[in-house]
C-alpha cells in the first residue's frame, strides 16, 4: 500500500513538471503584447527552459549515483517551487527569462532520479506500472500543461498561472516529504569517473540501440503535430476542429499504457517494444493511402498508443542493461529522448507533411530491425 501511494505521488509530480515545457506556448503572443518585444524574443522563455533542463537531466542523473535519492528529489521540488513562485512575482521579460532557466535546471531534478527511485524501491509488476505511468504523465503534460496555462492566464494573468503552479508543486513537495523512503548515499567517486560513466553509456552497443529507439520517440510526435499544424494552417483551412482538440481526443492512445505490467508479465519488454514500434507503423498506413480526417485521427491515436508503450520498455531495458549504472544511463536516455524532442520542432518546419506521414513508418520499420539487434 505505501509503494502505491509513492506510485500516485510521482505519477501527479510527473504531469506538473513536465507541464512546465509547455505552459509558455499558449501564453507567447500575450506576453510579446505586454512586454512590448517580439514572438522570437518571448519564445526564449521556453527555449531558456528547455536547454538547462537537457543539461540538468545529466547532472541530476550522476549526483543520483552518489547522494541520497530522497534528498535530490526533495531539494530539486523545493527550488522548483521557489522559482515558480518568484516567477508569479516577475515584473520584467529579463526576470522571466532568468527565473525559467533556473527552473528548468531544477525541473530536470525528478526525471532520472524517479526512475532511479522506481528501480530500488519498486519491484516487479509495480516497477513497470509505475514507470509506465509516469511516462504517460509526460506525454499527457503536452496537452494539459497548455490546456491549464491558457485557463488560469485566462481567469487571471500570466503570472496567476505561475501562482497556481506555485501552489501544484508546493503540493508535489509535501507528497514527496511524506511518501518518500529514506536511500542509502552510494560511495563518491571522482568527477572523472563521472563523465567517464556517461561515455561508457554511450560505448555500450545495447545502450547505443536503445539511444537510437529513444532518440526518435519524442521527435516523431514534434514533428507530426508541428508541421501537421503548419499543413492545416496554410492548406486544409477547413479542417472541421482545432488542433488542441485534435491533440486530445489523441489521448485515448494512452489507454495501453495502463497494461505495460500485464504485457512484460506475458511478453519480454523487447517484444512489448517490438510490437509498439509496429503499431507506429501500421497507423501511419491509413493516411499514406487517404489523406482524410478519420485516417489522420487513427494515426495520431496510434501514435500516442506506441510511444505510451515505447517509453517505459526502453527505460526498463535501459536500466536492465545498465545495471549498476541505472541513474547515468536513465539519465542520458532521458538527454537523448529531449534533443529528440527539440530536433523534431525544429524539423516541422523544414519538412512537408506529406513527406513527414511517409518518413515516419520508414523510420519505425528501421528500428524494428534495431530492436533485433539488442540483446535480451
């Protein structure tokens, strides 16, 4: 009962954390209104979080191999709110900036030291059910988190939807301070060996399979809903809803990932990520054929119902494979899974749409073939 406690704790703290790379989009044109600059100056609010979370997930996944993986979380909850709450206090676009590049190093805190925490403290069906939902937190934090940006700027201003975080992750800490079991301190080690262990993550053949898998995970659902939304904005003007709704009825895709724990106790977590990768596949067969409205929403679906699957099979192999190692090397899946993420924006609006229904099942078909190579 106290693991399943733990469990919904970490799976709440994964939603609001994660909401924080998405919370500015919806708030960008606004924001350029009131602190007179332009789109491209405002939007650094998000890029500003994002590059210090990248970089945070690695330092966070070392400092999880020598300290207490209780303190981390706790300490990292507890400068995530006091930035959020500072960040409810800004006055300037400056101060904005600022404050959210502190608060994505400190948001980068929970990731890899929540799995690392999975790892020790959970075991068995419950260990892969946790991962797998707070995966799942991830990925619905992209519609939520500017679903709940735009209603509290919207009932207040930009910075009563900073005060209502404040009041989230506030929340997040207390759970965690009572939840929470005590971890042993591992043994330090030199800085040197520090960074050797990250290259040592990359040398392994398995490890290196497995960062290809996960570099394209993310960056396939950024680029499909970002140059999907360049399409509907320069050719189907008449497409019969928006976007964010389009997004969210795409949710239903989740609904697999409540099973990940049934499936590895039939299957193998390979085979589990086998099949996801396949099932990105066959989504993508509908529009290739009929460029349509249904075809589209199937493949969407799809394609959250791969990833939902996808994401906790790599963590549990990534960890499996790692052995000792399990926070390094979680850590920089969790590095390689956002620069995914990051390439895929940026690719939405270099590539066609069209194009990018085609490439997508090409690039699935490879790492099918991929998934054959690792060692199980």
């Amino acid at each position: 009962m106290k693991q399943s406690y733990t469990a919904s704790v970490l799976i709440y703290c994964s939603v609001f954390i994660a909401s924080s790379i998405y919370v500015m989009i919806p708030l960008q044109p606004r924001l350029a209104e009131v602190f007179n600059v332009s789109l491209g100056f405002i939007s650094l609010s998000s890029t500003l979080f994002v590059f210090p979370y990248a970089l945070g997930l690695l330092l966070f996944g070392m400092l999880a191999d020598r300290f207490s993986l209780r303190s981390i979380l706790l300490v990292g909850m507890a400068f995530l709110t006091l930035f959020t709450g500072l960040l409810a206090l800004s006055e300037s676009v400056y101060s904005l900036l600022t404050l959210r590049i502190l608060q994505g190093i400190f948001a980068a805190s929970f990731a890899p030291v929540t799995f690392s925490y999975c790892f020790r403290h959970f075991n068995g069906p419950m260990q892969a059910f946790a991962i797998a939902m707070i995966n799942t937190g991830f990925l619905f934090a992209g519609v939520f988190g500017q679903m709940i940006s735009a209603f509290f700027s919207n009932l207040f201003t930009y910075n009563g939807m900073f005060a209502a975080f404040f009041f989230f992750y506030l929340s997040c800490f207390i759970g965690l301070f009572i939840t929470l079991q005590p971890s042993k301190t591992k043994q330090s080690y030199p800085l040197r060996e520090l960074f050797y262990t990250i290259l040592s993550c990359f040398k392994n053949q398995s490890l290196q399979k497995l960062y290809s898998i996960t570099f394209f995970l993310l960056l396939t659902i950024m680029l499909f809903y970002g140059s999907f939304e360049i399409y509907l904005f320069n050719q189907w003007t008449d497409f019969p809803f928006s976007l964010q709704l389009f997004r969210l009825i795409s949710l239903i895709g989740i609904i697999p990932a409540f099973f990940a724990s049934s499936l590895i106790a039939h299957f193998s977590a390979i085979r589990v990520l086998r099949f996801s990768l396949i099932l990105m596949m066959i989504g993508f067969m509908a529009p290739i054929i009929s460029l349509t409205v249904p075809s589209l929403m199937i493949a969407s679906i799809m394609m959250i119902a791969s990833t939902s699957l996808s994401i906790p099979m790599v963590v549990l192999l990534v960890g499996a494979v790692a052995k000792a190692r399990k926070s390094t090397a979680v850590a920089v899946y969790s590095f390689v899974l956002l620069i995914g993420a990051s390439i895929g924006s940026i690719l939405a609006s270099l590539i066609s749409f069209s194009f990018v229904i085609i490439m997508i099942p090409l690039t699935f078909g490879v790492l099918v073939f991929v998934t054959h190579l690792i060692s199980e």
